[in-house]
C-alpha cells in the first residue's frame, strides 16, 4: 500500500511539472529567469551590504566580540530591504502591465472631452437601447401628458 501511494505520487508530481513548463514560451521563460536572477542577486547583495555595514560597527565599540550580533542584525535588515525593493518593483511592473504608462495622456485626455453632457448623451443611449430590448407586447404602459 505504502509503494503505491509513492507511485502515485511520483506520477503525479510527472505529470504536473511539465504542463506548467509547456505553457511557457521560451522567451518567457529566458525571462522568467533572468528577473528571478535579478530578483535573487539584489536580495542576496542586499543581505551583504548589510552584513558589511554591520562588520564596520564593530570597529567602534570596545569588546567587538561581543558585539559580533552587529552582523547578523545587518545581514538582516539588508535582505528585508532587498526584498522590499523587488516586491516594489514587481508591483510596478504589474501596474505597467495593467495600465500602460504610455496611454496616460490619453485617458486624461479623453476624461476632459467626456463632460456633463457628453456622459448624459452616452447614458440616454444606453438606457435607450436597454428600455427597446426589455420592450415586450405583454407589458402595458400607461402615461400621462399634462
């Protein structure tokens, strides 16, 4: 019993891994790897920094050894900010992806020439359109013109 739940395992895990891979083009994947490398070097260059910065503390107090913690605290605060800095840039990419920076001007643009009555025309549209489509003979309208 114990085999097959391996097996079936593996099999799974053999069938899941290469269908994510042909989803993929290969130049998205070439760059897929190269931001991920990106990624990864200014966390870990982050963490280094840091580390370093930590090191040079040590030349300012009296008992360096016992302050050996100034490295690890460094090292720290280096990788957090590194990975501040790529969940900041991933994020901006997103928002490019999603609202191209290119048609800003654009959309103002177009928000200035749809005025008060460009959008009321728009609405009568509409709703005129709707009002013609929801239209059935069962229904009675009664109205009164004074």
């Amino acid at each position: 019993m114990n085999n097959t739940k391996k097996l079936m395992g593996i099999l799974l895990i053999a069938t899941i891994f290469p269908l994510s891979a042909l989803s993929q083009t290969d130049e998205d994947l070439d760059v897929l790897v190269s931001d991920t490398k990106n990624d990864l070097l200014v966390v870990v260059g982050g963490g280094l920094a840091g580390a370093i910065l930590g090191l040079s503390t040590l030349s300012f107090v009296e008992e360096p050894k016992e302050h050996t913690r100034n490295i690890i605290v460094g090292a720290s605060i280096g990788i957090i900010a590194g990975v501040g800095y790529v969940a900041f840039s991933q994020a901006s990419k997103s928002r490019n992806m999603l609202y191209n920076p290119e048609s800003e001007e654009t959309v103002k643009n177009s928000i200035k020439q749809f005025d008060t009555y460009a959008r009321a025309d728009w609405h009568s549209e509409v709703y005129a359109n709707h009002n013609q489509i929801i239209t059935s003979p069962y229904q009675v309208e009664l109205g009164f013109r004074f």
